[in-house]
C-alpha cells in the first residue's frame, strides 16, 4: 500500500467516524425528547470519548508523511 493509499485510508475513516459520531448524536438527541433521559445520556457519555480523541486525531492525519516505503507483509 502506498502512502497515497494509506492517508487515503485513513482520511476516509476519519470521514466515516465523523458521520457515525453525528448519527448517535441524533438518535440521543431522538430518545431525550421520547424521554428516556438516562439511555441519552449513556449515548452522550460514549461520545465524549471520541470527541476528546478527535483534535489527537486531526492533527496526525493532517502531519502523516512517509518518509520511506511501507513494508511489505506477507499474507
């Protein structure tokens, strides 16, 4: 894999994340108006994690150079 391919990669799976972070923000929001206060904040409280680690995670897909080729594994 090349190092175009894997900041590829990992940019879409940061993209993917973002959107997933977004949908489970939503659905909490979608139980605390049905009422289910606690089940919400749960929610909430499983997303503060990732939201704590985004600013790490930014900032090393946006510094990622390679400076020589990856290895290749074998299979």
């Amino acid at each position: 894999m090349s190092a175009k391919e894997l900041n590829t990669l990992l940019t879409l799976m940061n993209q993917r994340q973002t959107r997933l972070t977004s949908a489970c923000k939503e659905i909490a929001e979608w139980i605390d108006r049905q009422g289910d206060v606690p089940a919400a904040g749960k929610i909430r409280d499983s997303l503060k994690a990732i939201e704590a680690e985004e600013a790490q995670v930014r900032k090393t897909l946006t510094s990622l150079t390679i400076d020589r080729p990856l290895p290749r594994f074998r299979g």
